[in-house]
C-alpha cells in the first residue's frame, strides 16, 4: 500500500517533499509542467532577476566514477537566459495550472531595491515561496551569487529587503564555499527568511587535459572556476545540513536539502539529518524526471516496512546519533572478520593493511588467504572497506589495555 508522503514546509502542504531545485532542469515553463505531471511534488524555478545571462558553450563538464558518467558535475551556467517578464508569466501560468502543486520563485537582485521589486513581482504572478538566491558560484558579477552568501551582513541586509516586498514565506540559499554556515543562516533569519535552502554547488576545477593542457569545459581555449554538484557532493551536503539543523538558534527553522541526491535512500539520509523538504537537479539530468516514480515508490515502500506514518516523523531522526569528536567511545578496538568462502584471494586487504593501515594482516602466499595480526589491528576498518566481495565484516569488540 501507497503511504502518504505529504509533509508541511514553511506553513504549506506539500504532496511530498520531492522538488526540483532552481537549474537548467526547471527553466521554462513546458518542461516544469511536465515535470509537476510526473509526480514532483513541486519545484524551484530556475533563478530570475533583471540580469539576463548570456552564458557560453560548452558550459558542462563531468568526472565518470564506476561507470556513473555524472558522478561529479560541474557547470558554468548563471541564472536565467530569458527574460524576466516571459519568467514571471511563466511562474504565473505554473500556479494557474497546478494550484495543487507548490511553485517557488528563485530571485536575484544587485541591489536592495531589486530585491525588493523582484519579491513583489514574485508574489503578483502568484508563487507559493520566494528563494533568495545568495550562492551561485559562477556568476560575472560579484555582486551577486556566493560572494554575497559569504557575507552574513550583506545577507541579513537582502533578506530584509525581501520581506519588505512580500508576505509569502522566504527560503536562503546558503553558499557551501564558506566555514561555517550557521552564522549566515542565522543573519538570514534576522533579515526576515522564514527558512534555509542547502546547498548550492562547490566552487571546483574538475579537469585538465594533459595534451592540448585546456582545462575543461573548455570555450575557446580558456575556463573559468564554477559549481560542482553530483553523487560526489552529498557527503559535503550532509555535514551543512546537520550542521544547520544541530544549531541551537535556528532550532525549527525549515530546511530545504539538496546536493548529490539521486535516489530515495539519499533523500532519507537529508530528512534523517534535519530536511523536511528536497531539491533534486544532477539526477534529472542523467535519468530524466521520471526519477520521481523511484523517489516515491521507494520512499512509500521504506515507510510501509518500518511502519512510519508520516515523512515528518522522520524528520532529524538520526541527529542524536552525531555528537562532538571527543564524545565518541575509545576504549575499545572492534576487530575484523574475515568470512573465508567469500574470499576470493585478491590481497587488497593485506596489500591496504601493509601500505596505508597498521601492518596488522599477514598473508599466507600457499593458501592465498589473509591472517589477522591481532595484536597491531587498531580496528580502523580500512580492510572492509577495500574489500571487493564484502568478505570482511566487523567482528567481536576488544577492550584496550
């Protein structure tokens, strides 16, 4: 049986808490209402303002890892190439034709007053939310873009200019090029933002041929530094969202979590961290929309199995399990073991143990087998990690002495 996957975000319903994040996946209005067809639960369109990019060619690049062509994604895009008023009739016709759905409007503005004027026209065409666009690492003007999410003042300042042109609920989309991002999420909520969004892509360089020595995209012979999102960038998305979410003052504060997600299993991990709302692009690129049909039938399935009734339920759910470093247990090692019929005698283990571990693994060269040192195992756990067949588990639990 199908669950329920409504959840509340920022005051509004939402069918399920899966959303298009503010890209070249949601640029016009065709492919957004083919998209909201599919089964998103809503999207965040991609970002307008009285700027009118004029982008280059080629502007994508890719780092392949398994055989996963986007693994690493790094593009040079800015924010929208159309014009502003053919974007908000855009926007305007989305609501219009799926009231059901929730349709949020990504602005960025160069100055207070065109913050404030790009709020108001956002909530005359009849959006649901407003996403400031504080992180864009790519953009030709530093007065826009992540140079401006780094700074927690010019933040608070924007945000406020905002709310002064609306009453609909604002989301700040935090930059990840920064040390610490709580304190600009807070200055967000002073401004006035009602939520966070993050996180926008990583600042990246992602290859350089080694023959002609152009760095890729490569646009007549030059590139430039730009945003690296994918598969590769969850782990780094994760440790912003609980960050965000562990932060005492912004305690409640609604969470908008994006960055690598690809699958159900990566959407839970963002709402088990803190997220009560996701924001999908890479994915879509490579798979197409069609990727929500996974999203909700593995999600629905997850519930059904763990008899969950509601996605809120699960809403930061796993924050109790991270604490300080110097809170983690350590008087004890917790061993390997080593399942022989899986083993198919590659060495990595003892060859990983020797050349990067604690040269706790012998390895008998008749039987093709490894043989644990126990004495200097420090229980690091590299071995399992190398291991191409899973033959290494974690074994029985030794106190230090």
């Amino acid at each position: 049986m199908k669950r329920d996957l409504s959840i509340g975000f920022c005051g509004l319903n939402c069918e399920n808490p899966f959303f298009l994040s503010s890209s070249c996946v949601s640029g016009g209005y065709d492919m957004c209402a083919r998209a909201l067809d599919m089964g998103w639960g809503g999207l965040v369109y991609k970002t307008i303002g009285f700027f009118t990019a004029d982008e280059v060619s080629p502007r994508f690049d890719a780092v392949a890892s398994g055989g996963v062509p986007f693994y690493g994604f790094r593009n040079l895009e800015q924010i929208s190439e159309h014009p502003l008023e053919e974007n908000l009739k855009a926007l305007q016709s989305l609501k219009r034709d799926f009231p059901e759905k929730i349709v949020v409007s990504s602005i960025m503005g160069e100055t207070d007053e065109q913050w404030t004027k790009l709020a108001e026209m956002s909530e005359q065409a009849g959006v649901d939310i407003i996403e400031c666009n504080f992180s864009c690492p790519q953009m030709t003007k530093n007065s826009m873009g992540s140079d401006v999410g780094q700074s927690a003042e010019l933040v608070k300042e924007y945000c406020t200019a905002v709310r002064k042109g609306t009453k609909l609920p604002i989301l700040a989309k935090m930059t990840p090029n920064i040390g610490n991002m709580e304190d600009v999420a807070l200055a967000a909520i002073r401004g006035g933002s009602d939520g966070i969004a993050a996180i926008n892509t990583i600042k990246s360089i992602t290859r350089v041929d080694d023959s002609s020595l152009f760095v890729y995209p490569n646009v007549d012979g030059k590139s430039a530094v730009s945003g690296y999102s994918g598969k590769a960038v969850k782990p780094i998305a994760l440790r912003f969202i609980h960050d965000l979410a562990k932060f005492p003052e912004l305690k409640g504060v609604p969470i908008s979590g994006m960055g690598g997600i690809e699958t159900w299993k990566d959407a839970l991990e963002f709402i088990l961290l803190g997220a009560s709302n996701i924001q999908v692009t890479t994915s879509v690129m490579e798979y197409g929309y069609r990727i929500i049909e996974d999203m909700i039938s593995g999600f629905s399935e997850y519930m059904e199995q763990n008899d969950v009734t509601s996605v809120a339920d699960l809403v930061g759910k796993a924050l109790p399990g991270m604490v300080p470093s110097n809170e983690l247990a350590r008087d004890y090692r917790v061993m390997p073991s080593f399942n022989k019929e899986d083993c198919v005698g590659c060495g990595r283990c003892y060859i990983s143990c020797r050349d990067g571990g604690h040269q706790a693994i012998e390895w008998n060269k008749i039987k093709r087998e490894p043989q644990l040192f126990e004495r200097n195992c420090v229980g690091c756990h590299l071995c399992t990690l190398v291991c191409p067949t899973q033959a290494i588990s974690q074994g029985r639990r030794v106190p230090k002495s």
